[in-house]
C-alpha cells in the first residue's frame, strides 16, 4: 500500500511520455470496460447526507477473497455532474462504483479526487477515466509517479489480485495537481479540498461538501480496526486528525470502515492509537531500547481485540520507531534557540 520516500522523484511530461510508452502510466483506459474482469463482490451505495453517497469496503486487507474491495470510495451528486472521492483497488471494482453511480442519478462524473496514491483508492481510475472526467490528486503525486514504486506495486498486485488486476490494468495518472487548499462550486454545492498531509501520506487530500457537512478524508481514519501506518510521520497524522476535529464536521467517511455520524467519538480512535503508539515507542526509544525489546515490553492490549490487528500493528510500531529516531536526529541537528 506504500512507497518508501527513497522511490520518489521529479514527474515531468517528458517521463509522463516514455512510461506511457513503455505500459505503466496511461490518462485514458487502456481497454474497453467489457474488457475488465467482472466482478462478483457485493457492493451497495449507501446515502449519508442528501447530496452524498458512499460504499463501503469489507474489513480486512486485500486479498482475493474481497477481490481488493477493502476501501471506501465517496460520490456527490449535484446539478450539474457528479463529484467522485476515491476510485477503489481494481479496475473491475472502479467499474461496479460507476455503475451504482450511474444507477443512483443521471448525472455524468465531472471530477475524480484521489485522496492518495495507494493501490486500494485509485487502481479503479482506470474504468471511471473518461471523456470529460477530470482527476485531481495532490501535487506531491508527481514524486511518486516518477519513482519506483507504481511498477511494484502494480506487479505485485497482479499476482496477488490476479484476475481484478493483470496484465491490462495501467496506472493512471492526474489530470490536475493540487496544492494545499482548493474550492471550487458546482451544482450550487462548494466543495472544499484540503491538504492534509503528510499524515497517512503525503500527499493526503480530504474533500469536504459544506453544505452537506460530510468530510471525506480518505485513509487519515480507519473506523472501527487498527490503521495500516505504512510509511507515514506518526506525529504529523496526529496533527492532522486534530484538523479534521477542528473542521467540525456532522458526517466523517473514511478509508476504510462505516462512516461516522458521530465524528469525534469515532476519530478518536485512530487517534488515540496513533498516540499510545507513538508514545510508547518515544518512551522505549529514550531508554535505549532497540526495536524488538520495545515492542515486547509494550501492553499492547487495548488494540490486540480490533480488526487488522494481528496484521498491521507490528509493522505500525517499526515504522513509529523509524519516526522516532529520525526526530531524535532532527532534534540533535537543530540549532540552539538563541536567548
């Protein structure tokens, strides 16, 4: 689900050009949607305000028996097109959501947000890119598109979601880079998209509908299971969990899990993981421990009982580790504050 920092790079039209060439990067689909794999997986539409919509992913990782359908993807219907948050992990799932689309109104699909570049949110472009559809994903996508890291990944899924995704699924990439915020209105809805990286990653984006009060935000909450951390600054998700309460909003959807009508009971507990987790770890680091003797000594209790557990949790605490002596080096590095 992530690239290491070392995979990113400078994306500029000239390398756009080649790695098309060459069958990785495409801005149009690459076959005809009867082409894609179909799709068995049961996936349903759920309204959560009156212009808004999402579906919802099976908990878990991704794996054949889900056929990837482990992420949430958002969409707001408005007078004049759609607004989609989100495309899924395969090319066949992106086709299903543009079908309950179609279903639920009209209205064509002008705009695709991407809330970050990991396969589960984004390999379902690939069926919803279309004439007149414009996707937006954060300016720091440009690194990772330049990098290593979307051959690997792309490989990797196509053995371990093979069928869903194969030798016909491309990367694709954005048709707009965003900065940190941007509004823009259509339909007589403004839409709100909003930087809030580096968190999960760094390019995060979350989309707020203000005149429905839904947030979008993408994999900065896993409701209800413990959060994949993969590469993220610990520390500055902290900060940006603290933005989203701030933002008050009256319906939270995320990555992963139901969508909270209840945004702060339920942001608090991918907060309050990200917390224990990063203190703990700070706590161990600054006795000397070294990894494995911190993570043993760590009561890991209180999250041991939640979903994805088992599979996240150690890797989650690796990488807080990671953080924490890379803040140990910045602190030694930073220059004494003058009296």
């Amino acid at each position: 689900m992530t690239a290491s920092a070392a995979a990113r790079g400078v994306l500029t039209r000239a390398v756009c050009t080649l790695v098309a060439g060459i069958g990785l990067l495409v801005a149009e689909p690459a076959f005809a949607a009867e082409e894609f794999e179909p799709s068995a997986v049961a996936m349903q539409a759920e309204q959560v305000a009156p212009h808004s919509w999402y579906v919802r992913g099976q908990t878990g990782l991704v794996s054949k028996a889900n056929e990837g359908f482990n992420a949430n993807a958002g969409f707001v219907v408005t007078t004049e097109g759609v607004v989609v948050f989100d495309a899924l992990g395969t090319p066949a799932l992106g086709k299903r959501f543009g079908g309950l689309i179609a279903a639920t109104t009209p209205q064509p699909i002008r705009k695709v947000v991407v809330s970050h570049y990991h396969a589960d949110h984004f390999y379902g472009l690939q069926a919803l890119k279309g004439p007149g559809v414009e996707i937006w994903a954060h300016q720091v996508v440009r690194d990772y598109l330049a990098g290593e890291a979307p051959a690997a990944r792309l490989a990797e899924r196509r053995e371990s979601l093979a069928p869903w995704v194969n030798e016909k699924t491309r990367v694709v990439a954005p048709d707009r880079y965003v900065g940190d915020d941007t509004v823009f209105k259509l339909g007589g809805l403004t839409f709100r998209v909003l930087h809030a990286g580096p968190a999960h990653t760094p390019e995060d984006l979350m989309m707020l509908v203000e005149e429905d009060g839904v947030l979008f935000v993408g994999d900065l909450v896993f409701s209800g299971r413990v959060p994949f951390v993969g590469d993220a600054q610990v520390a500055s998700w902290i900060a940006a969990i603290d933005r989203v309460l701030a933002l008050k909003p009256r319906v939270v959807v995320g990555g992963h899990g139901p969508a909270s009508q209840r945004a702060v009971d339920d942001l608090a507990l991918t907060r309050d993981y990200l917390v224990y987790l990063h203190s703990q770890i700070a706590a161990a680091f600054d006795e000397g421990l070294d990894f494995e003797a911190a993570y043993q000594r760590i009561d890991w209790s209180r999250y041991a009982v939640l979903p994805a557990f088992e599979a996240a949790n150690r890797r989650n605490a690796y990488q807080t580790y990671l953080n924490v002596e890379q803040e140990a080096l910045q602190a030694v590095k930073a220059p004494p504050k003058r009296p």
